[in-house]
C-alpha cells in the first residue's frame, strides 16, 4: 500500500466531517466486499442498529440522517477525494447523522455538528490489530496533513466496552473541534467521527455516543 492511499483511507473520515458540516460555506476479514456490513441493519429518526457489529445507539428525534448512498452523493458531488476508497469497498461509511440538515450550517451560521460510522477492513490496514493501533497511525496522518492534536490518544468506555479516542482540530480559518473514535471488531475497525464549531456541540455530540451498545 502506498502513502498516498493509506493517507486517502485514513482521512476519509475527516473529508466526510467536514463536508457534513461546512459544504455551504465552502478474526480477520479480507474486506468489507467480503462480509454483508449492513445486514440486519436498521435506521430511521431515532435509532440506529447494526447487526453485523453487534451494536446500537440512539439518534435524536431532531436530528438529519444520512445513509451510505447519501454520503456517497455528496462526496461525489464535492470531489472531496474520498470516493474512490469507498466505491472500492475499503471503506464503509455506515450512517452520518446531523444536528442541522446535511451540507446546511446552523441558524447563526454556526457548522453543524455530527457523526460519521465509518468501517475499514484491516487488510487495508497491515498491523492494525486494535483500536488503540488505529488511532496511533490515524494521529501520525492526521499531524503530517497539518492537523493540530488537542490530545494524546486515550481509552474511553462506552456501551460496556473499550474504545480509543483522539481529539484535534482541522485545519482551515474555522476553529473546529473533532474526535476519531475507534475500536476493532470482526476483523474491521469501526470508527466514529466526531466533528463541531464549539466545545458545546462537542459535548452533544458525546452525549449521543452514551447511548451506545454493544453486545
């Protein structure tokens, strides 16, 4: 694999971030093609449910959801660069959900706050084996494309079980508050991408994640 296209895998998730929020202004497997990463999976206004990954959250009533063909329309439409790895199958994007509509900022022109599920299979990622793995390459990517860290890498619980989390900024003249976080399950990394225009938002954001299960 080269640098170039570990480096397109792994900012994926920061492409999908920030064109949720900011297009107005602006066991292992051998892949996902290989394994049904949507079956039984579930999704409407207020929950969200994956079978695959064994995992479910709730989505405020509110709130705007994309699906995986969505996202792929917007990345397609904004040439975000993003796109191939997902029509390839190396990555999965499962759900994005918003506080605001989709490609839409807030009343006060405020960006608007979401999540992106994002999968990648770890025969994309040779020596990946957990989610701490992950954050630590997806860190040394993140600053060699100019990203500021807001922390080192760090353990978080939640649904019942381990996840690794790491806080940074995007780069670009907006203060921006984002979160990878990740944990490793069936041969997949299964990542949440976290990104909002204030600490408050920040927190809402979390607020959501506590709803997580896992089983």
């Amino acid at each position: 694999m080269t640098i170039r296209r570990l480096f397109c895998l792994l900012l994926v998730p920061t492409l999908l971030a920030g064109l949720a929020s900011s297009i107005e202004a602006s066991d292992q497997s051998s892949g996902p093609e290989d394994a049904d990463l949507f079956k039984g999976e579930s999704v409407d206004l207020f929950f969200y449910q994956n079978r695959f990954f064994s995992f479910d959250m709730t989505i405020p009533g509110d709130w705007h959801v994309l699906s995986t063909e969505e996202l792929l329309r917007l990345l397609k439409k904004e040439g975000t660069g993003g796109e191939e790895a997902i029509e390839s199958g190396a990555v999965t994007c499962l759900v994005s959900i918003s506080k605001y509509q989709p490609a839409k900022r807030g009343p006060k022109g405020e960006l608007n706050p979401n999540i992106v599920l994002i999968a990648m299979g770890l025969s994309e990622l040779p020596g990946i084996k957990t989610g701490k793995d992950y954050i630590e390459l997806f860190k040394a990517t993140e600053k060699a494309m100019g990203m500021k860290a807001r922390s080192d890498p760090y353990p978080v619980q939640l649904g019942g079980i381990e996840l690794w989390r790491f806080d940074y900024t995007e780069p670009g003249p907006e203060i921006t508050y984002s979160a990878q976080i990740v944990t490793v399950r069936k041969g997949y990394t299964l990542g949440f991408q976290l990104s909002a225009g204030s600490k408050a938002d920040m927190t809402k954001l979390e607020d959501i994640l506590k709803s997580l299960h896992f089983e």
